[in-house]
C-alpha cells in the first residue's frame, strides 16, 4: 500500500470511527449510566469486534452477501429488530447507581456480537475493503483490519468519556431522563442512513 493510500486509509478509519452512529450513540450513553471504566469492555468489543468483521468481510463474507441479496435483506431486518429493542432499553434506563436489578452496560461479547447487526459498521467493512484492499489480498486485508482497530478505539473513547463529563449535569432525574430518550431517538435515527428506509 503506498503512503498515500495509506493515510487515505487512516482518514476514512477515523472520520467512519468518530463520527455518531449506533456504537458511538451507546457509549456515550454508557459513560453517563456507568462511567468511564465500567464501559471499557463494551469498548474492547466494538474495536475488536468490528477488526473481526472487516477481517471476514476481505475473507470473502462481502462476495456471499452478493451472491446472496436477500441475506442482507434479513441482516437488515434483524439489525432495525435489534437497534430498536436497545434504544427502549437506553430511553427506560434509571439513573446511575439507580439502575434496575441486573443493570449493567454490555459486555465484550454483546458489543462483538452487535457488529454483526450494526448497520454503520457494516457500511464501514464493506467500504474499507473495496476502497482499499481490492486486490484482497491477505496482508492488505490485515493491514486494513489493524488501521480500523487502533483508530478505533481512541475515537470511540472520546464518546464515553464525553458521556462522564454529563454525568454529573444528568444527576437531576428529568434531565437523565430526557438525554436517555434523546440518545434513543438518535440511535434509531442514525440507522436511516445506511438502512435506507
């Protein structure tokens, strides 16, 4: 890869990492639910979780979602499914240290999993693949795989952190309230785009 193309690679890695999406729109309403350190594992997931996915995406998993539309059909149909249920679980979350019994934020697993329903990061793979691993091969698919990952996470850590600075402003329970049917509101409509519905 030239280094040209390289540090084409590192912008479209950071301008699709940091700007709102799904996984953005959760962590910020993880770090005022939760703080900063309880959300890293959910962080973890979504840097390594999505590396996995454009790993599998240059693998070959794009060219079976050609061949077959209606699986992505069906990815989609599963992701709106899902995406809603977490945005009426953000919008009935208590405030913190309030929470219902069991309240926690999601796990490395769950945030792994949830690439593979997340639209944004579907969007992203896909692009990142056919923009700069067209050749698919196995060391530009790697390279590519690494960029998304150590991007990544700095970008995302500025949501959850953004979301501990408003922690203390959303102690009031009309205002917690109020932010966490507003980031429900946003998650639902940061699917519009690459749903095209």
């Amino acid at each position: 890869m030239t280094p040209d193309l390289f540090l084409a690679l590192v912008s479209f890695a950071f301008v699709t990492s940091i700007t709102p999406g799904p996984n953005n729109m959760m962590l910020l309403a993880s770090g005022v639910n939760f703080g900063f350190r309880r959300s890293l594992p959910h962080m973890a997931g979504i840097s390594l979780g999505h590396m996995v996915m454009v790993v599998m995406t240059g693998l070959g998993l794009s060219s079976l979602l050609l061949a077959f539309p209606w699986a992505g059909t069906v990815l989609k149909l599963a992701a709106l499914a899902y995406m809603l249920w977490l945005a009426w679980k953000i919008a009935h979350a208590d405030a913190p240290g309030q929470g219902a019994v069991g309240a926690r934020p999601m796990t490395f697993v769950q945030a792994a999993a949830f690439q593979w329903v997340n639209p944004k990061a579907w969007a992203m793979a896909l692009g990142a693949i056919a923009a700069y691993a067209a050749e698919g091969g196995l060391a530009d698919v790697a390279l590519v795989a690494a960029v998304f990952a150590a991007v990544n996470w700095p970008s995302i850590s500025v949501w959850t952190y953004a979301g501990t600075r408003l922690r203390r402003w959303l102690g009031d329970p009309s205002r917690l309230r109020l932010f966490n049917w507003g980031m429900a509101a946003l998650l639902i409509l940061s699917l519009l785009p690459v749903l095209r519905l």
